[in-house]
C-alpha cells in the first residue's frame, strides 16, 4: 500500500463521507457545548415564566410548555422543583450541564458513532486501503476502554425516553390563570418527533439488541423466551438502520432545540403556533 497520510490507489471520492461528518458532528458538537453554556445564569429562566407553578425554559407565549430536549430532565440547582437536592452554590451551571453527560455519553461510545469519529476526526483508519498518518492500532484498549460504558449509557437512555415524553405530555398541557386546556403546538409535534427518533435510535442500539435477545439459545419454549424473541426481532429492524436513526435522530434533537430557542429569544422572534385547541 502506499504510504504518507490520504496516499492510496482508491480511484473513488473516499474522503467525502469522513469529511462531511467530520463537519456534521463538529457542528453539532459545536452547537451543544454553546447551547450548553449558554444558559449558564439560570435564572433567565425565571424571567421565561412559570408553566403548572414550576419554572421553565418553556415557549410561554400560548401558556403551553414547550422544554428543550437539551434541557430536560430540568434541573435548577436549589429550586425545589425538579432538581431540589442540587446545592445552591451551583446556581451559575446550566440545566443542561447537569444531564447533558448521559445523552453525550451515549452517542459518543456508540458502535456506529465510534465507526464514524475514529475515521473523521482520529485518522483510525483514515479510510479502507487509505494510508494513515501513525500505524500503531491498539484497538479499544487503555483510556478507550471507557467505550465499555457503553450499556450502561444505553440503561440510562431507557430512562430518558419516558421523561421525554412526559415533556411532550406537558406541552400539550395549557395553564393561564388557573385555567387548563388541552392543545397541541408546532412545539408539541416537534418534541413527539424527537422521542420517536430517540426511540428508534435507542431500540436499535447493540447493547440493547443484546439485552433483549443476547445469550439465549432457546427462543420458543416459554412465553418469556418467545416475547424475548420478538423483542430481538423488533431491535434488529431498527438495528439494520442504526446509521439512519443515529444521524437523524441528533440532527432532531438539535433542531427542537433551536426551535425552542429560536422561540424564547426575541431576535428570532418566532412564536410556537397552536394548531389544535389551547385556548
Ligand atoms: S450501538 Fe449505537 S446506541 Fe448503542
């Protein structure tokens, strides 16, 4: 094979795919760190208003409550709300510092995100019959062993997905002076999208393929083999996209961000439209 870094007799456009995610991720890595941060006075939030009695980075505009998914779970430290037994002295941390780990952590020690970083932004390969800048490979070894955090990021995520959707429970929720009505927004539409691709995102990961149907020879005998196997079934379709629900699904979140963001923030001056019912 030739040698010096990109050298190769590959005659295709290979540095396309790791260059366009190379700024695909840099982008969203980019974008979450300063959404991340930038909330860091939380008591903007105070001056957002109040949705149900509890404070909230949420679209108040129509009385619905409309969370970010960057921000949710919501944690305010000392507030007594959700985050009660976070001290006050973290007053100055962003909501999303506090949970931002979890979701971070489990895109970052992803089979398919690893496969698409180590070639991006590592050079590990550079790409298949492309010579690299350094020849050593140990594999995933020494500080890369934490890549075996991995299921239990995956545990964690299962946890996540019925907070989310109590999110877009809420934001179908509308309070105004103790008054309540039911009602669904562009917001509320966008959130439930959110939870589905994290869903499909989540279902199909290989720890979870593994969990459901890992270690088993038997998939008929019992009733508990048999919903096993259906369950395994059911991870492996969503497995066969992984690749599909991992990019889309980050692309999703970020975007209900912004448009959270886009609708609190006065610069863009959108507003949450209320499609069905509110009041
Ligand atoms: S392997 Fe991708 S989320 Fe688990």
């Amino acid at each position: 094979m030739k040698k010096g870094f990109g050298a190769t007799d590959r005659v295709d456009q290979w540095w396309k795919g790791p260059t366009a995610m190379a700024a695909y991720l840099g982008f969203m890595i980019l974008y979450a760190t300063w959404r991340g941060f930038m909330e860091a006075d939380f008591w903007i939030f105070e001056d957002f208003g109040r949705s149900a009695g509890q404070s909230t980075m949420a679209i108040e505009s129509n009385g619905s409550h409309v969370l970010s998914p960057l921000f949710s779970p919501l944690i305010l430290p000392g507030s007594g709300t959700f985050g009660g037994p976070i001290p006050e002295f973290l007053w100055w941390m962003s909501p999303a510092m506090f949970i931002l780990i979890f979701p971070a952590g489990f895109r970052a020690t992803c089979y398919y995100y690893r496969k698409a970083y180590y070639r991006s932004f590592m050079q590990q390969p550079t790409g298949c019959a492309v010579s690299k800048p350094w020849n050593e490979y140990s594999g995933e070894t020494g500080l890369l062993l934490v890549q075996n955090l991995h299921r239990y990021f995956m545990y964690v995520m299962l946890a996540y997905l019925p907070i989310l959707s109590f999110d877009v429970w809420m934001s179908v929720n509308f309070h105004e002076g103790g008054i309540h009505a039911y009602g669904v927004t562009v917001g509320s539409l966008i959130l439930l999208v959110n939870v589905i691709m994290l869903t499909g995102y989540t279902f199909g990961c290989h720890a979870f393929r593994h969990i459901v149907g890992g270690d088993s020879n038997d998939w008929t005998s019992t009733a508990i083999n048999r919903l096993k196997y259906r369950l395994w079934k059911l991870s492996t379709k969503f497995n066969e996209q992984h690749k599909e629900w991992a990019l889309y699904s980050l692309f999703w979140v970020m975007f209900a961000d912004f448009y959270v963001y886009a609708c609190t923030d006065s610069f863009f001056g959108w507003s949450d439209i209320v499609i069905w019912g509110g009041f």
